[in-house]
C-alpha cells in the first residue's frame, strides 16, 4: 500500500529521535565541563556512573536514528494491533449484545473468533509447482510492491481460485503466497459459514472481510467454497443464500488496491454459483493437478532431504503415477514409522513397500498403477491427445474444448470425438473394451442430445454417436505408429505437450 510521506506519527517519531539525541549530547557537555572545570576534584564515582549513563543514552539515540525505519514500522504495527484490539473489543460488546438478544429467545450463538496468522511457510517449501508459482509471482509482488502496478492504474484481480483434485496443495500455496509477501493470512473453510440460523453466516463474512482490511494487505482464504458458494435454485436455503450474498457483497465492496486478496479453493467448480465466478470476483483461475513424475521427483527429494534414505527417487517417482502430494508426504511418513518400528535409522525400500501396500488397502480412493494399467491410461489420454491437439497428462479427466459462441455443426462434432477419441482408441489397439472414464461418456451423450433436441442438427442421438466412433476409428487407425508414440511420451512423462504432437 502506498504511504503518506505527511504521516504524523512518522514526524512525532522523527522528533523524539531527534529530541533524545539533542539532550544527551547537552546533558553529556555539561557533564564533562563540570567535571574538569570545577574548583574541587571530584573522587566520587556516581559522577562517572553518571557519565557512563550519558554515553549510553547518546549511543541509543544514535541506534535508534540509524534504525528509525524498522522501529516506526515495529511502532506503527504496534499501534496499529492495539487500535485493532479496542476494535475488537467493541465487535465483542457488540456481539455479546446480540448474542444476549438471541438468548431472550431461545437461541444461543457462539461467538466469533476470526484471527490472522502468520505464515511461515513460501515457495521454496512445496516443489513441483512451477507453472502455478509463475502465475502467483504477480500477486506475491503486488502486496510486495503496490506503487509499482498503481502509477500505471493497475489493479489486481479482487479473488484468484484455484481449482483442483483433493490433496494437491491448494491451502500450501495459499499460505506460500501468504509467506512470501509476509502478510496476514485469515483462514476459513466453507462449511465454517453454514449456521443454522439465519444471517449468521452472513455476519461471519461480514467480520473477516473487516478485520482482513483492517489489517490490509492482507490474504483471506476460503477452503472449500463449494460448502457456501453453491448455484442457487429454486428450493429454499434462506441461510445460506443470505451467506452467499453476503460474500458476493463483501467481494464487490472493496477495489483492487485496497490490499485485500481473496483466494479460494474447490474441487466441484462445476456446482460454483455463475454470480461468484464472473469478472470482478473470482476473476482468475489456477488449475492445480496431480503432480506429474518429474514432479513427484521433487517432492519426494523435498520430503527426504533431512533423513538418512537409501531411496532411488527417480525409479519411486516412477511407481507413485496417482499420487498427491499429500498422499507421497503420507507414503514417506508411514514409511518413516515403519523403520522406527524395525528400530532402524535408514530408510529404504522394504518401508516404502509396506507403506504403499498400507495406503493401496487403506484408501481405495488412490490410484496406485501397475504397469499394464499405466499403459491403457496412457493409450486412452494419447488417443485424447491427438484428436484433440492439445496438452493433456496422465489423470487429467477432461481435454481442451472448443469453446465458440456460435458453434457450428462440425464443432460440436470434434467435440464428441474428443471425449470418445480414448475409448475408441483402445478398442482399436488393444482389442477390447474398458471401463475407464464414464465422465467422458456422459458427456458427449449429454451434448449429442442437445444436437439433436436443442439445435435439430440430426435426427438421432444413436446414429449421430456411432457415425462419430466410426470417423474416429478411421482416423486412429490410419496413424496407430503415431499413437504409440504419443502413449510411450506419456509413459515416460506423464503429460503430452502441443510440441509433442505431429
């Protein structure tokens, strides 16, 4: 934020600097003179204490001149905290009133406790997230450094959302971005907003955007928006609609320089409301995916940097396609309880196989792939891949659309083809049918029927899927060489790039 050079708690400081230092230097001369010009020797040592005292004071006022930056800085955020706490303490009166008249009827509310952390944790403390590091960078230098972007009339995007699978470190980056700007960082899930009477979730948003820009600039964090920001319909929801519009309001009411950066975090932002999404609020999107192999590299060299392993990470990089981050800190830690358990102090092998066959059998959520399984993913999203032309990984669920206000007939029709281009492909190369992505099914179904019903293109949805499985397996059949190759890169790195493509 910019600073006013007329601040007058920075010219009462500057001041007291300069009136601390005046008196010692005074005090200090007339000490010296009095002790040599006097008529009678003084012997007594409290006139050398006393001297000694001075110099000390003259010394401090120079310190405290030389570092008067960080003292105003350590002054006005004392103050700042103290002006906060007198707030606050008059929020709590006023709560406790509120909570009183909710008593008189029978309702009892429980008080708010919303406070701003510190965090600790930046970007060198999660790896394998380049590309999101890139995109964040921007917002990390804007609360670093406001003046630069507001000269021009810049303003920064009021909310950043970052969409991903659970587990991906979506809070860490959140706090990484917290961290490296060093400002305060208010967390809050979604579901913490959902109360049971009515316009008291309202009132909890309405305290943390106040106490965030109080404390501006500042970062909220809302974890699982999905829980609050849910589309609208026609069954009634009185709270938390009321809390959504609430949060709709808060976001609107305050403008890009304000300091305040709201970030968000969902894995359903298919059931976000349209209102939250639109420019203005949650105007920009970071997508956080699984980590690919090389990824998975890092984080594991991350995990075991300060225990003695006789771990190869690449070839265990390798064997972990699926994992989260979280789940490879969990795999590193389970393996690490496991050499505690067999009294020994290196890590090896024999503990990463037992902790994996513990998350395997435990958690059937997580995708553990042997090899062959690896294979039929990497055909089906190679197959995605070339249809599509586009970049996609290994357990990316969907590929790039097109995405036109007025599609014609022969795009919606490429976009079916890249929803069933996998499971055509491998009908074709591995002579059989699989189970592996009913997502993908229902979708070019979904968007058949409204080729058929909505637009009257065609007359069938039938007969317009099988003449688009057939104008695919022609086309894959024709360049099968060139599949494999696409499947061998996704193999190796877990994700198929535009460049890779012929």
């Amino acid at each position: 934020m910019s600073q006013d050079s007329n601040n007058p708690n920075k010219n009462a400081i500057d001041k007291n600097f300069k009136l601390m230092a005046l008196s010692a230097t005074v005090l200090l001369v007339l000490f010296v003179y009095t002790l040599f010009k006097t008529d009678n020797y003084i012997q007594s040592g409290s006139y050398y204490v006393g001297m000694a005292f001075l110099f000390v004071l003259l010394f401090l006022a120079i310190f405290l001149k030389l570092k008067q930056d960080k003292v105003r800085a350590f002054l006005q955020k004392y103050s700042k905290n103290k002006n906060f706490q007198n707030n606050n303490t008059f929020q709590t009166q006023l709560d406790n009133t509120q909570k009183s008249t909710h008593t008189n009827n029978d309702m009892q509310v429980e008080t708010s406790n919303i406070q701003a952390v510190s965090s600790n944790v930046t970007f060198k403390d999660i790896a394998g997230i380049n590309e999101i590091k890139e995109e964040l960078e921007e917002v990390v230098d804007f609360l670093n450094s406001p003046d630069k972007y507001l000269k021009y009339g810049v303003k920064l995007p009021k909310g950043v959302l970052l969409v991903g699978p659970p587990g991906v470190g979506k809070t860490l980056i959140a706090r990484a971005v917290a961290g490296e700007a060093d400002v305060p960082f208010f967390y809050q899930s979604g579901a913490s907003f959902v109360q049971i009477y009515v316009g008291m979730g309202a009132k909890k948003v309405r305290e943390l955007f106040n106490k965030a820009k109080a404390s501006a600039p500042a970062i909220v964090f809302i974890d699982e928006i999905d829980a609050v920001g849910k589309r609208r319909d026609n069954k009634a929801n009185e709270e938390r609609e009321a809390t959504l519009n609430e949060l709709l309001t808060q976001m609107d009411g305050f403008e890009g320089d304000s300091g305040v950066i709201v970030i968000a975090a969902t894995n359903k932002i298919e059931v976000l409301d349209d209102a939250l999404l639109r420019a203005g609020r949650f105007d920009r999107r970071v997508h956080v995916s699984l980590p690919n192999v090389e990824d998975r590299e890092k984080i594991l060299n991350l995990y075991l940097k300060d225990t003695n392993n006789e771990i190869n990470t690449t070839k265990l990089a390798q064997e972990t396609a699926g994992f989260s981050s979280a789940a490879i800190a969990t795999l590193i830690n389970e393996a690490l309880l496991n050499m505690i358990k067999r009294k020994s102090k290196i890590l090896d092998s024999q503990d990463i196989e037992i902790a994996k066959n513990k998350l395997q059998f435990g958690k059937k959520q997580l995708k553990i792939l042997d090899e062959n399984q690896k294979e039929i993913l990497a055909i089906y999203q190679a197959c995605k891949a070339y249809v599509a032309k586009s970049k996609i990984a290994l357990f990316d669920e969907k590929t790039e659309m097109i995405n036109e206000v007025y599609p014609s007939f022969t795009q919606l029709k490429e976009n079916i083809k890249r929803d069933l281009a996998g499971i055509v492909g491998l009908e074709i190369l591995k002579d059989e049918k699989y189970a592996i992505s009913e997502n993908d099914i229902k979708d070019a179904y979904f968007l058949a029927a409204k080729i058929v019903e909505d637009y009257k293109m065609t007359s069938s949805v039938e007969e317009l899927i099988t003449t688009i499985k057939n104008e695919l397996r022609k086309t894959i059949s024709s360049n099968i060489d060139e599949i494999n190759r696409l499947k061998e890169i996704m193999i190796k790195n877990e994700v198929i790039t535009p460049d890779d493509i012929k």
